[in-house]
C-alpha cells in the first residue's frame, strides 16, 4: 500500500509539472503519450487503493498561469472525460443522437454579449476563476465586438493557431516554440494588442454556455452561432451512434488529420449528446460532468529505432536539432526524421549518439516526435561551429523558461537567407511545388541562389542538380514545371513571397488594394513621411514604417525589380467586383482551374462573398471537384439542401466574363 501511495505522489508530481508547462506556453515536460499513459496509471491506483491524494490531476481542472485580472466564470468550464476506445463511445452514446466536433489543441476562452455587445473575455484558468483578456479581444480573429442576438450570451471557444501561420511566424521570428499551442498560450500573456495581432490566433467557439432563448438542441444552438455572425467549430451529427457508425465517422474525421487537410491542430474529438436537456442531467465525478461529452482521444501508434545521428538544422539565427533514424512504418507512413527542437528536449529525454535505440511516434496522427530513449549510446555533442558557415556556435537560455537554444554568433550566415527563400517558395508566396526548406537548402550551400529572381535560372544547374541525392531527371523536369508555372501570379503573392517585415498575407492585400506594385514601390522609394501607407485600412504607421525601410534598405528595390522581370504579373480578379456580393461559400477538396485554394478563395472575397470553414445554414454553395463524394460535407450540404458546385460549375456561374 505504502509503495502505491509513493507511487501516485510521485506521478501527481510529474503530471501536475507537465499541465503546467502545457497550460502556459512553456517547454513541454512530456509527450501527451506518455502524459496519457501516466493518467491511466494514476487512475488504475486510485482504483486500487481506494484513495485519492490531494492535487490529484484526476480531480482537478489544469490551470493556466496568464497574469492579469482574475474573474470568477459565470458557469465553471469543467474537463471532459477521455476514451480511446470507440466501444466507450457507442455505450456512452445510449443510441441517442450525437454530434462528433474537433478537440482543438489551443485556448479555452470564455466570451461574454450582453445586448449584442461584447462585454469580456476570460481564459478558463482553473475552470471557476480565470483571467479578463478583454483588452486582447480586437487583437484574436472571430470574437467580433457585436452579434446579432440580444440578451445574456456565454460562448465557450478555443484560441487557436494554424499550423502555416505557425510555420510562418516561425520563418519572420527568433523566438522559439514548439507548436502552435505553446505560441498561442504565450501570446495571450502579452499586453501588446499590435504584438498579439500579428500572431493570427484566432477563436473557434465550441459550446453555446447561455442565451436567454431556449434551445435544447446542441446542433441548433452551434447553428444559432452561424446566425448571430460567428463561425463555429466543424461538427456532424450522428442520428444512430452504433459502433459501426461512429467507427466510419471516426476514420472520416482521422483522415482529414492524417492528409492535412484539417489546418487547425487538434488532439482528438468532442462527442456531445444532441439533446442539452439530457446532457445537463448527469453528475459531477472528479473535474468533469459525466454527460457533458466526452473526449475521442487517438491510440498513438508507437515504434523502436535507431538513431543513426543528429542533423542540425539552421533556421534564422536558431540551431535546432534533428533525429535522423533507421525508418519506421507509422500510421501509413515511412518516417526517419523528427524535430527535437532544442538542447533542452534533448536533455529532458537523454539523446546520446548513433546507436542510441529510440521510440518514435506521430503526434496527434500528423508530427514525427521522439518520445522516449530506450537506451542510450554515447553522449550528444553539441557543435561549437555553425554547421553552415563554421562561425562560433553559443547556446542561449530564454530567461522565462530557462530554455536551452544554439545559436550562431555570425549575423552573416547564409542560413540566415533560409526561412527568406523558403517563404519565398511557400504555396502563400510564389507557390514553387517542390521546394522544401531541405532542398532551398542544398541550393542556397551550392551557390545557386544568391537572389529571389535566381530561382528562375535553376535550369542553368539542371546536370549539377541530378548528380545530388535525392534527384533524378524526373524530379528535375517536375521543378522545372513547377518553376515556369509560378512566373504567373498576382502582386499579392509576390509582396507576400519578399519575406517583408510584418507584410503578411493581409497586409499585402491592403497595399496592392490602394496601389499597383510599380505604384507601390515608387512611393516607399520616395516618401518623405514613413507613415505614407498608414491611412490604408489594417496597415498602420508600424507597418507603413516597416515596408518603406524595407524597400529603402540595401539593394531590396533592385532585387525586386530583377523579380519582377522574370515574372508575368496579373491584377487580382475583379477587385471592385460584386458577383459573390452576400453569398457564403465552403471550399473543399482539390482544384484544378485555380492555382490553390487560396486563390479560389481570394477571388469570391474579390466579389463580395465570404468564406467559411464548414458546411451550415447559412451555406449558399458547397465548391468540390467531387461532386458526389460521401464526404461530411457534402452530405451535411444534401442534408440542407445547399447546392454543390464543381469548380467549372462556379466558374461558369461566378467568374466567366
């Protein structure tokens, strides 16, 4: 008995640390596998012994740690309880109606309407008392000051951010998080709303708390959400939850994970009952409401290695290391490669060198991640000399975590360029398929690239480039494709594509909204006021100021202009146009007339019409190439009666001339 109760006082520990870090944008203590794997464990001796020791994590709600004004929450936001196992689901069901919705991986936030207007925001915290963020609320996407619903309002959302926006900050940042949670969780720590914004969080809401109606349909109070402005997470109803069923919807849901196609990180999914009346009828056991929902966590699929070395990886001025090992089968997929991120993980977990034996999993079905040393070989050597210019390596620690980084001391080092190019051919920029930062990489270290215009003379290495690893006539005919079909573009992809000081995707789209690009650059050359831009909407004196700098510094102009030169410019389509004007589309699958998605999507909100992640009432047109898939959302759009339209079928209706 004595030895159970070590036990659990020593895993409580361990757990308690790990929220912690979780809640707080810190460096994680532990892998949610093995977090998962010690609550189990918890849980089974609690069972056991018949006791339950103080701070027990599975009797409280994880706290976050966001300094500021405390507030108690109107309606406690309790944990749900968590399954791996689609039989729990289908016995928890009873065979009434569910609804199957994301568990994103952010945030919880709590907003408050009264009268339509947005009266406060306020982080779950422990789940009673949380902190006011009010002041943060202009700086987070989808929290809109008014709704169109009068009376008392409580919404439940999750501040989340994408995984290319994280990818993004990454490339224009030298602060060092290790995925999108952690980046959202230390945003909302700041005070600075213009700091806070460039971080792109934004609130997906998930649970209507309150409203003066009464409506006791779950999936009627989500699409009263939809009504009164706001956009909901993503959700599908299951009218009959056998186990076969929630099965199909279940690898459904996964597979929208596994492919990527889901942009939001997630750490499984929500099953609530469709009856809230039902639902508010269960008790209260440890920190969670026995009928509330319930949790849909993913059995992360777990295989050995070895490690045959670490590669360090040069981005800006941060040294991260890599695990390169023998390849492994995992979730359908041959993985040899996965992110340590710091010395620190490193150390946390014991990397030694080559031999080491490893266990590897995906992530939450999507990243490669070392999650246990098995047995060590060796030590891990840490470079003193950058592996890319031979400079002075030092190792940093950031103050607030006592994270340990490398870092190259040369402010010169061609690795510096990398995140630039790699932005530069990102599907955001100039959309070169088949240019991964690996492989900008071994372009920039042969001498290839010296400037954004040489990527269109790579055809002058083509015998150079079969002779690497990795590349044949095929692969070097495919980039050669892709290279020539990225020179015709819009200027909003290309003012993107520069790797500019905060010009982002908006901000570009507000520059080119007032000038052209020759326009544009003429004034940043010669403006006398770096506030020049700031009366264009959503741009600002910060911004302004940054983009003429930016223009003004070194030899940018004329690098520019060599660009320009190798490139057919378009103007965005229809830019004063009306043809989409109060409708509301969904875009899903792949297209083939437009470049991506992204431009699909630019164009109907060039004519007035709006974009929205998922399928609802307030749906006027389904776009997918597949018209008669058995997809969620093409059977919630039959369900609602929402017309589907193949890309050809919106272009004949929307973009012909």
């Amino acid at each position: 008995m004595q030895e159970s109760i070590l036990e659990m006082q020593e895993l409580i520990r361990q757990l308690n640390e790990a929220s912690d870090a979780y809640y707080n944008g810190l460096p994680e203590r532990m892998t949610d596998y093995e977090w998962d794997a010690k609550f189990d464990r918890l849980k089974q001796l609690e069972e056991e012994t018949g006791e339950i020791l103080p701070d027990s994590p599975t009797q409280r709600v994880s706290e976050d740690q966001i300094t500021g004004q405390k507030e108690e929450h109107e309606f406690s936001a309790l944990s749900l309880a968590k399954t791996k196992k689609i039989e729990d689901l289908a016995k928890w069901a009873e065979g009434r109606p569910l609804w199957v919705s994301w568990k994103l991986d952010g945030l919880t936030l709590v907003a408050t309407w009264d009268d339509g207007k947005l009266t406060k925001v306020v982080t779950r915290g422990n789940g009673h008392i949380g902190t006011n963020i009010t002041h943060l609320a202009d700086a987070i996407r989808g929290i809109p000051k008014t709704i169109a619903e009068k009376g008392h309002v409580v919404i439940r959302g999750e501040a989340v951010i994408s995984y290319s926006d994280f990818e993004e900050f990454l490339l224009t940042s030298e602060e060092d998080y290790a995925n999108p949670r952690n980046l959202a969780s230390g945003s909302l720590s700041l005070k600075d709303v213009s700091v806070v914004r460039q971080r792109r969080i934004r609130w997906i809401p998930f649970t209507l708390v309150y409203t003066d109606r009464e409506i006791l349909s779950w999936g009627d109070r989500m699409a009263a959400m939809e009504q009164w402005g706001l956009e909901p997470v993503e959700r599908e109803m299951v009218t009959d939850p056998t186990e076969e069923n929630l099965n199909a919807v279940i690898e459904r849901w996964t597979k929208l994970v596994t492919d990527k196609i889901n942009p939001y990180p997630v750490d499984g999914l929500v099953i609530a009952y469709d009856d809230t009346e039902y639902a508010s009828t269960g008790s209260v056991t440890g920190h969670h409401a026995t009928r509330a929902g319930l949790a849909f966590k993913w059995q992360d699929e777990a295989a050995e290695s070895v490690l045959d070395h670490i590669e360090w990886s040069c981005a800006a001025s941060t040294i991260s290391p890599v695990a390169v090992f023998e390849p492994v089968n995992l979730e359908g997929t041959v993985v040899k490669r996965a992110s340590l991120c710091n010395i620190s993980e490193c150390r946390r977990l014991g990397i030694g060198s080559k031999g080491t034996r490893i266990s590897v999993i995906k992530a939450n079905k999507i990243i490669p991640k070392v999650i246990k040393v098995i047995h060590a070989e060796g030590q891990l050597e840490i470079p003193e000399q950058c592996p890319v210019c031979g400079a002075p390596t030092e190792i940093r620690i950031r103050p607030e975590s006592s994270t340990e980084t490398l870092r190259c001391t040369n402010p010169d080092c061609t690795a510096k360029q990398l995140k630039k190019y790699s932005r530069f051919v990102s599907k955001e920029g100039m959309d070169i398929d088949g240019l991964s930062e690996a492989t900008v990489s071994r372009f920039v270290n042969e001498g290839w690239i010296r400037g954004f215009a040489d990527f269109y003379h790579l055809d002058r290495y083509e015998e150079e480039m079969t002779q690497l690893e990795g590349f044949g006539e095929k692969s070097v005919a495919n980039l050669k494709k892709a290279v020539e079909k990225s020179r015709e573009t819009d200027g909003q992809h290309v003012l993107y594509a520069l790797c500019i000081p905060l010009v982002g995707v908006d901000v570009a789209k507000r520059l080119l909204g007032s000038y052209s690009m020759e326009e544009l650059l003429q004034a940043a050359a010669d403006a006398e006021d770096l506030e020049l831009f700031s009366h264009i909407d959503g741009i600002g004196p910060e911004k302004s100021a940054s983009f003429i700098r930016w223009v003004r510094e070194g030899d940018h102009l004329a690098e520019v202009h060599r660009l320009l030169r190798e490139l057919q410019i378009r103007e965005a389509p229809g830019e004063t146009g009306s043809r989409c004007e109060g409708l509301t589309f969904v875009v899903t699958g792949d297209v083939h007339v437009y470049k991506n998605r992204n431009e699909l999507k630019q164009y109907i909100e060039s004519q007035g019409g709006r974009v929205a992640g998922s399928v609802s009432g307030s749906t006027s047109y389904l776009i997918n190439n597949d018209v008669n898939s058995t997809s969620g959302k093409n059977k919630k759009a039959k369900e609602l009666g929402i017309p589907i339209l193949s890309e050809d079928e919106f272009i004949r209706q929307f973009a012909d001339a």
